[in-house]
C-alpha cells in the first residue's frame, strides 16, 4: 500500500513539474504584452479625455462671448 502511494506521489510530482514550469514561463513571458497594451488602453482614454474637456471649454466660451450666437 505505501508503495502505491508513493508511486502515485511520483507520477503526480511528474505529471504536475511540466504544467507548473510552463505557466510560469508563459506568464513571465506574457507579462510585457500584456502592460503595453494596458498603456496603449490608457494613453487612449487619457487622449479620449482631453479632447472631450477641450470641447466642453470651447463650448463655454464660445457661448460666453457677447454676439456668438
């Protein structure tokens, strides 16, 4: 009976090695893309918003000069 657990604990130290070393090399590998991508999503929203508050600015002013409308 201990010799089948202990066979059993091997094959699964075995079987488990291979899946835990490759997700942590796929992480580390994916780690890169995966912040250039979050600073692609942020400099768009960070553009996003600046357009949109230099529409709602012009708007204020325009419609506060005297004769703009």
């Amino acid at each position: 009976m201990t010799t089948l657990l202990v066979a059993l604990a091997v094959v699964a130290l075995v079987l488990a090695a291979p899946v835990g070393y490759v997700s942590w090399r796929d992480r580390r590998r994916s780690t890169p893309d995966e912040s250039h991508g979050a600073a692609v999503d942020a400099e768009s929203r960070r553009h996003r918003y600046e357009t949109q508050r230099h529409a709602s600015q012009h708007h204020t002013v325009r419609h506060g000069e005297p004769g703009s409308m």
